[in-house]
C-alpha cells in the first residue's frame, strides 16, 4: 500500500529501530513507547485491521505470536511479564490501518486500561 507508513518501514523506505525480521513479520520499536519496552510486530503483509484476517492468515498470525514469545524472551520481560494486543477501529484507538501486535512490558501495567 504506498500510503501505508508500515508498508514503508517494511520497505526500508522510512527509517525504524528493527529489532527482528523474517520472510512473514518485522518488528520494530514504538516511535512514541508506553512502556520501557514497547515493540510493535508488523505482517509483511498489509492487513487493515484485524476484521480483514481470513483463514489464509493463520499461519501468519501464529507467526506473529511466536515472534513475540521470542522477543520477549530476548528482551528480558517473559518473567516479569507483558502485554500483547490488536487495536481495531475507532474505540480502540487505531491510528495506523495495517495490522500490528503491540507488546508492551518492563513495567506494572494497568488493568482495565482506559
Ligand atoms: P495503533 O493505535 O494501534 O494503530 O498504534 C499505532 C502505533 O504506531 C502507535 O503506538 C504509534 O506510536 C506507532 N507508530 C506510528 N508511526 C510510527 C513509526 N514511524 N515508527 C514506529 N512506530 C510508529
Ligand atoms: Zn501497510
């Protein structure tokens, strides 16, 4: 998608902190974190929103969540715990139309957030 910001990370076309990739995903940290540690996983794939996964994407997805497991172990959170979601649509705040796993750790996080 050539107006898609994470379509241009993924395309080396905008610089990002990368800190893993593979032929599915990359992942790359938050521009404006949450927390000490906020990384966002990214389908090379351009997917608008979670609404728009098909049966096709499930091995895509699961590779999502492995590359998390992995990175989380790497960033020194597994322990101590993290966070991972899906924002979709206007309620929960999406601001970028392609999909993107948030993991988010190294401190307490709130529960219900707001
Ligand atoms: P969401 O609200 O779930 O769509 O989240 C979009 C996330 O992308 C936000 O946490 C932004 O800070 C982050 N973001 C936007 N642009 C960039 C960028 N160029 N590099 C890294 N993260 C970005
Ligand atoms: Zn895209």
């Amino acid at each position: 998608m050539p107006d898609c910001i994470f379509c241009k990370i993924i395309k080396k076309e905008i610089p990002a902190k990368i800190i893993y990739e593979d032929d599915m995903v990359i992942a790359f940290e938050d521009i404006n974190p949450q927390a000490p540690v906020h990384t966002l996983i990214v389908p090379r794939k351009h997917i608008p929103t979670l609404l728009d996964i098909t049966t096709e994407d499930r091995a895509l997805i699961g590779h999502i969540f492995m590359a998390a497991n992995n990175i989380a172990k790497n960033k020194g959170i597994s322990v101590s715990g993290f966070r991972t979601l899906f924002n979709c649509n206007k309620d929960a705040g999406q601001a970028v139309y392609h999909i993107h796993l948030h993991m988010l750790g190294g401190r307490r996080l709130a529960w219900p957030p707001g």
